[in-house]
C-alpha cells in the first residue's frame, strides 16, 4: 500500500507546478474566521487586513471613505469606487509565535475531531470539483479525499491551496489555514458565479503583478474576504485584464464534431427534478453490479420518474461508479512465461498472489510485496504483468460516488420560477453555446423586467413575472445583495445610463447560479442517421419572390431531417445545408458520424440530391455549410502544409458541387439547345463558417488564396461560384473578420468576375461574398451594435459595400412577433439580407393573448398586415422585406416557375413544330394545300400555345425576366413588327397566285 500512496501524492505534487508564477509572494496572512464557521483546534488567530491601497490611491481617496459603495444602490462599481473598498482593507501579518501557530502534519491532522476532516476534505471537492486530476484521485477505489481521514493525499492537495493562494509557512500549515480554506470553499458555494475568476491561475498572475504590499492585501482578500471586497477585487481585475487575458477554451470545439443547445419539454422537467436524483439513485448505494448493462438497468429503474432525460446521467453514474478489479490466474502466469519478456524469478515470486484486489493501485502494490525479495527491477514489467492479469469491471455506488454527483453543479436542479422565465425557449434549437448563453439571459432579463428595450409594448414586456415569483425567487437564490440589485430592477419601469450599464452583469450573475445544470441539460450531440431523408414540401408556394430587398438565408442542420417539412420557399433565396466539416488532410467528412461526406453523396448514403432538386424547383439556392470549430493542430502546420490542406479541401468542395442531379429535368435539359444553361448543379455556392479560425498573418493570407482559388475552380466547373462567409458576431475586427479583410474579400471577387454574358443577367448577378453573423439575443440591442461596429471602423464606399453584404442571421422564438417586424425593417434599412437559424417551416399560426395591437408603437402600412397578426415568418417577409410591400406572384407564374423545366421543354418543341410548319408550307406544295383546306388551323394552334407558353416564360422564367427586364417594349415592338411582315408577305403571296 505504502507505494501506491507514495505514487498518488508525487502526482497529486506534481499538480502544483502549474501553479508556480515565478513571482514569491509573501504571506497574504492567516484569514479571518468568519462568523459561524468551524473553525480548528486552537482557534486560529484572526488575520490583518490591509492597509494600503493595490495602485497606492489611498491618499488620493480619503475624502470619499464616507460615501457608500456604489454597488450597493444597483450601480455599476467604478474602478475608483473598488479601488476606494480595497483601500480600507487592513493587513496584518502572520501570526508566527504563539499556541494558534502550530505547524500542521500529518499527526497533528489526525488528533482533529473526524467532523472537521470531514469538513476539509468537502471543502476541497467544492473547490477542485471540475479539477480533472483531482476528480482521479477523489475515484480512487482506497478513498484518499473522502475517508474522512487527513492523511498524505489530501494533505497534498492542501498544499496545493495554499501554494496558489500564497499562505506561509508554505508546505507547514497553521490551524488558521484550515479554517481559512473551509471559509472559502463556503464563500465559492454561495457564489458560484465567482468561482471561476477566484480560482483561476490569470488572477494568480494579475495579483502577482502587483508590489509586495498591494499583493499581499490581494490575496488576502482572495481567500477571506467580504463579499464587497471579493466585488470589488474582481471589478479592478476584469477592468484591466478582460481584453488582455485568453478567452477561455471554445466548448463546442472538436474536430469533426457539432453541437446544438436545446431546451425540450423533457428537459424541463429534468431540470426542475434533479433535486430528486441523488436521492434516488442513493437507494442504489453499495450495490455491486458485475456489468454496465446491470447498472444502467438499475440506474433507469431508479430514475423511471424522469422518463426518457434518465439516460442522460447515465454517463456520470457510470464514471462514479466504475470499478476494475484484477487478480493473476494460472493462465496469466502462462502467458507471461510464453512471453518470455518477464524473468522467471519475477513469475515464481507472483505465483504466491492469490486473489482478487480492487483496482490497479491495489493490484501494483501487492505485485510490490510479492517481489520485494527479487533481485530483479520491476517497475519495466509491470506494464506486462497487468496487461496478462485476468481483469473484471464492477459498478458500486458508494458514498464517495454519491458525493461526487452531489458536488457536481450540473446536477443541480433549477427552481421553478427560473424555468418560468425560460418556457419561452423550448423548442428552439441555437448552434452555439454562447448564443444559447445569450437567449438564456435576454429571458431571465425579460423575466425581471430589467431595462426594457425593443419596441414598446412587445412580447417581451409581457414576460416579465409577478411579486408573488419576485417572492419565490428571493427564497430561490439566497442571495440578499443580488436580490436587492434585481428588485430594484424588477421594480423600475426605466433604467438610467448606469444601471443599464450594470444591468448585464447582475441579469450573468443570476444565470451562473443554475448555468452548469441548464447548459449541461441543453447541450446536444446530434447523431446522424442517413436513413432520415430531407423531405420539404413546397406546397404550391411558387418560386423565390423578385422584389425581396436582399439575401433571405436559411440553415437547415442535419439533424433536423426525417419528418416532412412544409417549405415557403417564395421567401428564401438561400438554404444552407449544415453538417459537413473536413479533416487535417482535406477530407470533407459528415460531422458526428465521420464519413466521406463527398463519396457518401456520389453514393447517394446521404440522399442530398431529393432536397437540392426540390431547392432549385423553386429557385431558391443551396449552399454547402463547410464548417470547423477546432484548429488547435493549425498552428503545428508550416505555410506549406496549410495551404496543401486548402488546396485538398477546394478539390473537394468542386467534386461535391459537380455531382450530377439524377432527374428527368437535368437529363432532357441537357440534349436541348442552349439546355446546358439550365442543367441544374449540387449547389450553388458555399458557406465557409472557420470558427475560431487563426488570426495570425500566415493563416490570414492563405484563407485569402484558399477563397479565390475556390471561386475560380468552382467557375471553371460550371458549379456555382458564390462563396460566403459565415462568423459569430463577436469575431469581427479580428483576423480574417478584419473589416478591412472583408473589404478586400468583395474587391477580389469583383476583380475575379465572371465574364459569361448570361451568368451577368442572372438572378444571381451579384457573385460577391455575403457576411453572414450570427446575431445574440436581445437583436434590439445586438443589431444596433453590428451596426455601430461597422461604422466606426469604415468609411465611405468601403462601409456601404462591406454593410450591403452583411446577412444577420437570428434564431426566432415564434413569440415577438412585433420586435421581428422591427428587425426586418432595420435589416432592410441598413444591411444585405436577414438569416434565420433555423430555416422557418410553414408551421401552423399560433394563439397567444396580444397585450396591445402592434398599430399603437409600429407605423402601418399600406397594404400588408403588422406580424403580430399574420403571425407567419414568410409572410412577414413578403409584407416587410420587398421593394413593394406584400407583392405576390401569380397562381400562373407559381405553376410555371414550380414547372419549369416542364414549361421550357414544352415552349421549344412548340417552336421547333413552329418553324417545321413555316419551312414546309414554303418547301411543299402537298403541305400548303392541307393547311389551305384546314384555313392554317394547325399552324395557328402551334403558333397560339408557342406564344402562350412564351409570354408565360417571359413573365415567369426567372432567367427571362431578369433578361428581359427593361427590354419588355422592345420585345414586343420587334415581335409585331415580324408578324406584320409575316402577314403581308403571305397576303402579297396569295396575291401572285391568283390566275
């Protein structure tokens, strides 16, 4: 056992090196003991507090010590308002003489009484819970870290607290350090939305920044101090350091991997019965189950109350509970002999092993003692004599692993009043964690009332909860400061400049007290399944409308496939299709499920071709979604290398876009003349979404090249030569969203422009570059701001080119219909097009009670109905997002355009029967006189459906009228004028054949 223990604390030691700043800290002093607190034998000394101010401004701000913080009225805390707080901290140094100076060690940890430990080794689960190295030794089958029992592992781990925290004497600690950490594993429980900053090693390295005096008093504060203090530290902290630090890691990055963030009516039951988990699953405890079948049985029949959401914890019960025993069998013995890798004096020595031990550190331990007598090293063999031992999983729910589901945050139920706020959500699907984290909060901030904005009298108003839920929220949250500030809020039918200003961060600190559980909860990984067909139904829509204002974009994720959709295709000019990503080496492959996603397409496995010609049909244009989230092996890639990547992705994306469609369209359209024009593509364009993408100069420059030579191989193709570019809001200005690389994206594709006559009188004549962002709730707020971003940052032609590509793209709740009127018409105003995330579905009008009609904070106008009654996304689109409001093709041109390739067949062969009758009635005597004894009756009913079909082309057919457009006179000017010579020349023909 001793070296088992021994390998467990040099790791456990290891685990402080990361903690080292390379700056020595002095003594932050002993904390204080706060009121109420266990505290240890000896009661600990109460510990000073500074006195000097962390950027010497004391003496620049003694005249304002009267005034109370800012923070306390709701306010946003300005630096010199947290700078003030920090001042009055007093220090005291450590108390190094004395009874309460008793160093710690482990014979000094075990005379505590068995509740204290108990307490220290809960303190450091709270504190280390998402620690991953702690987590591994907290499952550790002996229990170091919750036996109750202070011994050499979590001792080890104690060190590492002081060690981060800069507490002397370092490695021996005083009986004031114990009540110290269990103060701030209490502090980080009440406030969890603090427990990231105070435990992070970047405000490690900012406190370490400062002189030694002003580092000391940081610390302190750090570890025990106020709640106002802790405020006020972390305000200077943010202040300085939020645009310096490294974001944190992405969640949703993984290679090849997608995520979607969705609340379902399941999920919010769960949400609201996790309270019920642990102790139900506790009625499971020290049950061993010999497989994970067993125990997942077990565990469902535990949690059978949470319907289908029980499997969800499947995952972290197995992780708890996962046991592995091993033991050596004579057949194990055997293979080590055949092996003839193991000496023999080392296999006779383990023949005494008799036995089952629980885990591998058990198990290398009794290896240890077998062969303490051997005069052979072991440590090279053990590898191969715990891979020949007979080993057995086991699943046990012990207290230890109720523990650690406890502790964990993301089993942590939510109250009801909080989901109230949300019900708004479920249903609606965000691609991105940050976004769902933004939806999230706009709902809480709607739910408290706070700051409203949007047009006045919106849906949002309406969300905003009663006192009696004002009520249950306060008793929820037990949080008196927070609940004061969200009072104040709740209360208030207006907020000045600073509590707008401070109304964010306090709408963020309600959200992280239930964040882990709701995130954990509508966190997706959708799986493909390629037998779920895309199956839209345009329903007799028509085609996509001529006088919409600009792109109409719409996602369709992978995942949503398998039902039948109905489709309003007449007001979406563009469909994206998400769901392939590509690989280190090139390779577009289907995300979740790894694929070639180009020869599963060749294939027809992913059954794409149905819904690109269903698309098109209706001429609305298919994009491809090429998309990737992690490039952590980017950055290991020289120049060449990223650009060898590149050049295998665009061949590609030119061979996915040049599959040939199998239909009856494609096939005859292709044996007519001029039909190749016509032949439809698999797409139209691509969307590059590189999230995250590298912002460094060389990968600048070869996503650049990447796109050009893109464009021109997919020109040279004939398939499709659009090339967007997809980002989230908060990406712009950085790398390759640089404004100005933007900017050069339109001036290359304009420079790079197609020189085919046609391709130029095509709907799709604007071949440049659309910037589609995604846009964070609340979009009365977000739009201003992408707005604002741009226009400070551009100029001139420049700015109104670059907003004129910008597509926002928004996730609708189905609910405000008045702020989505209010976002079309700002889009329509000040940008290129609007998205929608996902595409709207025709879906049935929805009832819901209207506080007051839309006429009383929105204009009308003329001739369309305001959202909020027509309650319909394509509707609103057709009535707020066309050059004539609310203009609707025809039930002529919806049959011609749903039917076109039919009409364009049928409009050639009439004209090839048209010349046949013209050339035979001058070439043969026989013809002229049948059609003479039928008065040219055939001959004019050719003649009457070629002409009917083709005016019908004329005003239908996308191609011809976006050719014809502005040439109508002409057209039939030059039309009568041939028929008018057609006539006479046949009167005057008529004439000379009189006798």
């Amino acid at each position: 056992m001793t070296a088992a223990i021994a390998r467990l604390i040099v790791v456990a030691g290891c685990m402080l090196l990361p903690a080292v700043t390379g700056n020595a800290a002095p003594a932050a002093g002993n904390a204080v003991v706060a009121p109420g607190m266990p505290s240890a034998p000896d009661a600990p000394v109460a510990a000073k507090t500074p006195a000097k101010a962390q950027t010497k401004a004391s003496a620049s701000v003694k005249q304002e010590t009267a005034r109370p913080p800012s923070w306390m009225d709701s306010k946003q805390m300005t630096p010199e308002a947290a700078r003030l707080i920090v001042s009055k901290v007093a220090l005291q140094p450590a108390e190094r003489d004395g009874p309460a100076v008793q160093l710690l060690s482990q014979d000094v940890l075990k005379k505590f009484t068995p509740a204290l430990r108990k307490q220290i080794q809960q303190a450091l689960l709270e504190i280390y819970a998402e620690d991953p190295a702690y987590m591994l030794a907290y499952r550790e089958s002996t229990m170091p870290l919750s036996d109750n029992i202070v011994g050499p592992i979590t001792l080890s781990w104690l060190n590492r607290f002081w060690f981060e925290f800069k507490m002397e004497p370092s490695g021996n600690l005083t009986n004031a350090s114990v009540a110290a950490l269990l103060h701030f594993a209490a502090t980080v429980k009440a406030h969890p939305e603090w427990k990231t900053d105070l435990i992070s090693t970047d405000l490690g390295h900012w406190i370490d920044g400062f002189d030694t005096e002003d580092r000391a008093r940081y610390y302190q504060i750090r570890l025990a101090g106020t709640d106002e203090q802790i405020i006020a530290m972390l305000r200077l902290y943010h202040y300085e350091t939020d645009n310096t630090r490294q974001p944190a890691p992405d969640p949703d990055r993984a290679l090849l991997t997608i995520y979607s963030y969705s609340l379902t009516e399941s999920d919010f039951k769960l949400l609201a019965s996790k309270s019920q988990v642990i102790a139900k699953l506790s009625a499971l405890q020290d049950v061993v189950y010999l497989n994970e079948p067993l125990f997942d049985a077990a565990v469902l029949d535990a949690l059978k109350d949470l319907g289908a959401q029980a499997e969800s914890y499947l995952p972290a019960a197995r992780l708890a509970a996962h046991e592995q025993s091993y033991r050596l069998t004579l057949g194990s013995l055997q293979l080590l002999r055949d092996g003839k890798v193991v000496p023999d004096a080392i296999i006779d020595a383990l023949e005494k092993l008799s036995g089952t031990y629980p885990n591998e550190a058990f198990f290398s331990e009794a290896i240890l003692d077998a062969t303490a007598t051997v005069n052979e090293p072991i440590d090279q063999y053990m590898p191969e004599i715990v891979k020949s031992a007979e080993s057995s999983t086991t699943y046990v729910l012990t207290a230890r692993a109720l523990a650690e589901l406890s502790a964990n945050r993301k089993n942590e139920p939510v109250p009801q009043v909080i989901l109230d706020m949300l019900k708004g959500l479920q249903g609606l699907d965000y691609p991105q964690q940050w976004l769902f984290d933004k939806a999230v909060m706009a709902r809480l901030r709607n739910g408290v009332g706070a700051c409203p904005s949007g047009t006045p009298g919106n849906a949002s108003y309406r969300r905003k909860v009663s006192a009696e839920q004002m009520k249950q929220l306060e008793t929820a949250i037990r949080d008196p400061n927070l609940f004061e500030q969200l009072d104040k809020l709740w209360q208030d039918k207006a907020c000045s400049p600073a509590e707008a200003l401070a109304m964010p961060q306090q709408i963020e600190a309600l959200y992280i007290k239930y964040r882990a559980s709701i995130r954990e909860t509508a966190r997706k990984k959708p799986a493909y399944d390629p037998k779920k067909r895309v199956l839209w139904d345009g329903d007799g829509c028509g085609c996509v409308l001529d006088e919409l204002d600009g792109e109409v974009y719409g996602f369709y994720p992978f995942w949503l496939a398998g039902a039948r959709q109905k489709v309003d295709f007449s007001t979406l000019s563009r469909i994206a299709y998400y769901g392939p990503t590509f690989d280190d080496s090139g390779v577009l492959r289907q995300a979740n499920d790894g694929r070639d996603f180009v020869a599963a397409t060749e294939n027809g496995d992913l059954t794409q071709n149905d819904f690109v010609n269903i698309a098109q049909r209706h001429q609305t244009a298919v994009d491809w979604v090429i998309q990737r989230n992690d490039w952590r092996s980017w950055s290991k890639m020289d120049k060449d290398r990223k650009e060898l990547v590149f050049q295998r992705l665009t061949n590609n994306i030119v061979k996915l876009m040049s599959i040939k469609l199998n239909s009856w369209s494609a096939t005859v359209s292709s044996h007519l003349p001029f039909g190749d024009r016509f032949v439809p593509t698999n797409g139209e364009g691509v969307t590059l979404f590189f999230d995250g993408y590298p912002d460094d100069e060389v990968s600048v420059g070869v996503f650049n090249k990447f796109v050009d030579t893109l464009r021109t191989r997919l020109r040279q193709a004939r398939a499709g030569d659009i090339i967007n570019v997809m980002m989230r809001h908060s990406a712009l200005g950085k790398g390759v969203y640089d404004y100005s690389n933007l900017y050069n994206l339109i001036a290359t594709a304009a420079a790079n422009r197609s020189v085919d006559f046609l391709k130029a009188v095509e709907r799709d004549q604007d071949r440049r570059p659309h910037f589609l962002v995604l846009l964070e709730e609340e979009t009365s707020d977000s739009k201003k701001q992408l707005r604002l971003r741009m226009e400070n940052s551009l100029h001139g032609e420049q700015r109104a080119l670059v907003l004129r590509q910008v597509v926002p793209v928004i996730t609708f709740d189905h609910d405000n219909w008045q702020q989505l009127q209010d976002d079309i018409i700002y889009f329509k105003d000040n940008f290129g097009g609007i998205g929608f995330w996902p595409m709207s579905m025709t879906l049935p009008p929805a009832a819901g009670d209207k506080a007051a009609p839309i006429d009383e904070v929105l204009s009308t106008t003329a001739g369309v109905q305001q959202c909020d009654l027509t309650r319909d996304i394509s509707q609103c689109i057709a009535d707020f997002y066309q050059y004539v409001p609310g203009a609707q093709a025809s039930p002529v041109c919806k049959t011609v355009c749903e039917n076109l390739y039919a009409f364009r067949m049928a409009t050639k062969l009439a004209f090839m029967l048209l010349v046949a009758c013209a050339a035979l009635y001058y070439w043969s005597c026989l013809w002229r006189e049948t059609m003479a004894r039928y008065r040219h009756a055939p001959a004019l009913i050719v003649a009457a459906v070629w002409i009917l079909l083709a005016m019908a082309l004329l005003f239908c057919d996308p191609f011809l009228r976006w050719l014809a457009r502005g040439y109508m006179i002409p057209i039939f000017l030059v039309l009568f004028i041939i028929g008018l010579i057609s006539w006479y020349q046949y009167l005057l023909k008529a004439r000379d054949e009189q006798p």
